[in-house]
C-alpha cells in the first residue's frame, strides 16, 4: 500500500507542476501578444509621423507640435514593452542582458550572447 501511496503522490506532485507551467505558458504568451501588438502601435505611430512630416515639408510649414504628442505615445509605448518584458522575465525565472537583451538564467554570472558581466 505505501508504494501506491507514494506513486499517487508523486503523481499529484508532478500534475501540480504541469498545471503550473501550462498556466505560466498561457501568460507568457498573452504577454508577448500584448508586446507584439504594442510594437505594431509604434510602427504605425512611426509611420504617422514620418507622413505630418512630409506634409508639413509640402506646405512649407514649420510647426511640428503634432509630432511631440507622437513621440510621447512612442515613449509610453516603449515603457510598456518594457513592462511586459519584465513580467515575462518575472514568470519564466530569467533576466535579460542589459547589453544584448538575451535571456539568461536568474544566475547567470556572465551573458552567453555577448560575454557581458551581469549583476
């Protein structure tokens, strides 16, 4: 009796974790979604502006203060991404390479990417 309680243990042991790492999964990849869809903001918001400014290049104007509202969503963009790059990083037990922004394990002494001392 004690092996089949043991076996049932373990095995209760081993779907806890799959359960864990599949819930894990399914945020890692909402994350990354969310990621990809803010860099498509950024590119259409890049394209916005390189479009005002030929217009304003055209009409020979000067002003370019629409073009300061687009860099600001460019930078709260940016610091999005940065966000949900952390939380990945935060789900998956990594940290990035502040150099080459490989992922690298939480203990990692030095990047396998570009050999840069981590802290």
């Amino acid at each position: 009796m004690e092996f089949w309680e043991n076996v049932k243990e373990k095995v209760g042991h081993v779907t806890q974790k799959v359960a864990k790492k599949s819930t894990e999964l399914v945020e890692v990849t909402k994350l990354k979604m969310s990621i990809s869809e803010t860099e498509a903001s950024i590119d259409k918001t890049f394209r916005k502006m390189g479009e005002a400014l030929y217009e304003a290049y055209k009409t020979g104007a000067e002003s370019y203060v629409s073009l300061e509202e687009s860099c600001e969503e460019i930078d709260a963009a940016y610091a999005r991404i940065e966000e949900l790059r952390a939380r990945v990083n935060e789900l998956k037990d990594t940290k990035l390479c502040p150099s080459c922004k490989k992922e690298m394990e939480l203990d990692a002494v030095y990047c396998s990417g570009c050999g840069e001392h981590l802290e």
